[in-house]
C-alpha cells in the first residue's frame, strides 16, 4: 500500500512537472538575443551595460549582448563585420560616421516605428536630428524633411570658457549678448605682457583657427557654409565662409590677443586655460573635468553672434538599427528606450552626460552642465560629410601656413576649396 502511495505522488509530481514545463517553455523559447555594438572608455562601457540591464529589466523576453571597442577602431569593426555578415542589430555612430552608413543604406529606415509607437521628434533638439533625416538621393546633411534612419541620444556641444577671475582683475563681466567686436574688444582687454618684457604672456583667447568645432561657429554665424546645399562642392571662398576665417585669423596676426603657432610654445589646447595662458577657450562637456584641475572659478558662455545671428558646433551621438537585422522589433525596442527612456536618461546625467532631449536641461543641478545642455538650442550641424577626415586634413594644412605667416586667408582658402573639389570628384 505504501508503495502503491509511493508511486502515484511521483506520478502527480511528474504529471504537475511536466504541466509547468509545457506551460512555461514557450516562453523560454521566445526569448530573442541581439547585440549591441558601441565605443566607449571603461567609465563609458559600464555606463553602457547599466543601460542595457535596465532594459533587459523592462523587456525580459529580450537578452543584449553589449560588444566594445576604443571610438576609431569600433567604426571599422562595424564596416568590417557588415561586409562579412555579422553585423549586430544596434549599433551607435559618431556623427562623422552616420553619413557614410545611410549613403551605403546601412541603416534602417524608422518612420513606420515611429509612427506607430507615436514618438514625438520634436522633443529632440531639432539639429540632432539633422545628421538622420534625409530627404533621399543623394544624402546630405544640411536637407532636411525626409525619413529618420536613427534617435540621437547624447550631445556634446562646442562652448567658450571664461576665467572669471582674469575677468573680473580686467573690470568685465560675462556678456552673452556679444558679437564678434564686443568678444574681440573683451579679448583686448584681456591680453596682458605680465612681466614687462614686451610680449604677451597672458592672451584673450586661444587660436583656433585650424580646429574647426570652434571656427564652425564663427562660419556658420557669418551665413557661410564649408559645402553647398548639396555637399558637392566646398564652399569656402564665398564672401560669408571667408570673412569668417579672416576674423579669426586677424585675432592673432593683427590684434595680437591670441597666441600664433610660435607664441603658443607648444601648448596644449587643453592646458591653455589651466596654465592660465588665455582667459578663455573652447571647448565640449568634457571641459567639465578637463577644466577641473583649474585654481580659478570659470563658466562656460555662448559663443558671440554676427548680425544678430548665434551659431555653434556639437558631436552628436546616434543609436541605429542594421538595415537588414533579423530581429527587426527587438532592436527597435532598444533603439527607443536608448533614446527616450527617462530611467536610462537619468543614467546619462549621472555620468555627466547631456542628453539630446530639451526637457532634461530642467533635470540638471550642475549649472555648468546646465548651460552645455540648453546651447543646444543654437546648434547648427556641422557639414561633417563621408570624407571630412581627408577635408579637415587639407583645410588645417592650409590655414596653418597662414598662423605662420606664409599664405594669406584667401590663399590658404583659394588652395582648399581647389584640393577638396578634386578630392569630392574621385
């Protein structure tokens, strides 16, 4: 009789066992795995991974492997792997890249999820979404009315920092509302010959010239343009473009507050400012800690108008789908809650990074991220096309000869734009 108890409660313990199995198996089974593909320093891959886990989190039936590589060689790797057949479902660009891929069709159209998940573009600042809506064939940057092929979902945004300790010895304070002769006058005032020996030791501002983030600003401001509408030829003799490179070569070769190459000793961008050699310099969020090491307060501004006109450069970074993934809803899903969930925004702010949302600078306690946050309002997407690297190598080379007092503005300009056409022609 015992036995016979025995067995029958092994035979409804096999029966219920069995029942669980059936039930819950499907659901084990439809579990989807994806990977996701992005750059990042070690702080930015834990960042990265806390993203993920709260996604996970929120979507249980999906599994997201995160694979990593340094920001140069993570482009490559995804051209590579594409080219191979192994691509991964979501994958993050550099506004650099991002061209290249919707040229190629590599990254997939979103209007339908987008429209049937009712996500509101407009909540995006509005030159963020400039490097992914394109209006067909070919691409280009500054069209704009097409399909969406990506959500921005960071922003790094190019700004001035002021000492405001030099300000204050100089009798100034911080004026937003200036234009390029109020900034060149503030920059008069601010270069001084410390120790008498009849050469500035202290400058107004740095010389940049030959670093486009934050000559973009002055362009741009000025109307001019690096390319036409359609990005087929460089624009940079016209009469805006050049005025444009003509002040800021000025600041150095006729003004004088703003150190040549041979006055700038070999300094650093970076260690300018912290070394106190200029009272102001440009720079993107990552002055918050480049800058920490300074012993002087200092804030960062807006970048000084031109006929009532404000302008600056920004990265921008793009969270896309694979054009031809096989999981098309699930990479969908992490696509939208990397670019709008407000539990993985906040996880961005944590790490002092700003988000390509406008409603989140309202979220921001540090007042110098704050401030990085809401110029977004005044972007203007750079014209970084397909080949800007080899553009950018060709207009630096010309433009320094001019730091160097060996071309002048138009020349230098006139080399450029004759270099680039060729090179766009290939």
């Amino acid at each position: 009789m015992d036995s016979l108890k025995i067995f029958r409660s092994i035979m409804m313990f096999t029966i219920v066992l069995l029942m669980i199995i059936v039930l819950f198996l499907p659901a084990f089974a439809q579990k989807t795995t994806i990977e996701y593909a992005v750059w990042g320093q070690p702080y930015e891959v834990e960042m990265e991974q806390k993203y993920l886990d709260l996604f996970m989190k929120k979507n249980p039936d999906i599994q997201v492997n995160l694979t990593t590589a340094p920001f140069g060689p993570h482009h490559e790797k995804l051209l590579v792997r594409i080219a191979g057949g192994n691509a991964p479902d979501v994958f993050v660009l550099s506004e650099l890249a991002v061209t290249q891929y919707i040229q190629r069709k590599l990254l997939a159209n979103l209007d339908e999820y987008i429209k049937r998940d009712n996500i509101d573009l407009s909540q995006f600042y509005d030159a963020c979404l400039a490097y992914v809506d394109s209006d067909g064939e070919p691409y280009a940057i500054g069209r704009r009315g097409g399909s969406i092929y990506g959500l921005p979902t960071w922003n790094s945004p190019c700004l001035i920092s002021v000492n405001l300790d030099m300000m204050g010895e100089a009798g100034l304070t911080v004026n937003e509302d200036w234009d390029w002769d109020i900034f060149l006058d503030y920059c008069k005032k601010l270069t001084l010959d410390k120790n008498g020996d009849g050469k500035s030791d202290q400058f107004g501002t740095q010389n940049i010239l030959a670093w486009q983030p934050a000559a973009w600003s002055f362009v741009a401001s000025n109307g001019g343009k690096w390319f036409n509408d359609d990005e087929t030829e460089s624009t940079l003799t016209s009469p805006e473009t050049m005025e444009a490179y003509k002040f800021l070569a000025d600041m150095s070769l006729v003004h004088h507050v703003a150190p040549t190459n041979r006055e700038r000793k070999g300094w650093a961008l970076a260690e300018e400012f912290v070394g106190k050699n200029v009272a102001s310099a440009w720079s993107h969020p990552w002055g918050l800690e480049a800058w920490s090491a300074a012993d002087f307060e200092w804030t960062p501004v807006l970048p000084p108008m031109k006929n009532g006109n404000r302008a600056l450069e920004f990265e921008t970074c793009t969270i896309g789908m694979f054009s031809n993934t096989k999981h098309p809803e699930e990479a969908w899903e992490l696509v939208k809650f990397l670019g709008t969930d407000p539990e993985c925004l906040q996880i961005m702010l944590d790490y002092n990074v700003a988000p390509a949302i406008k409603s989140w600078a309202d979220k921001v306690s540090d007042p110098k991220m704050k401030k990085f946050i809401e110029s977004m309002a005044y972007g203007v997407a750079p014209q970084f096309i397909a080949q800007w690297p080899e553009v950018e190598e060709i207009l630096n080379s010309e433009l320094d000869l001019v730091s160097e007092e060996l071309a002048t503005v138009e020349e230098a300009l006139e080399a450029a734009q004759s270099k680039i056409n060729a090179l766009l022609q290939e």
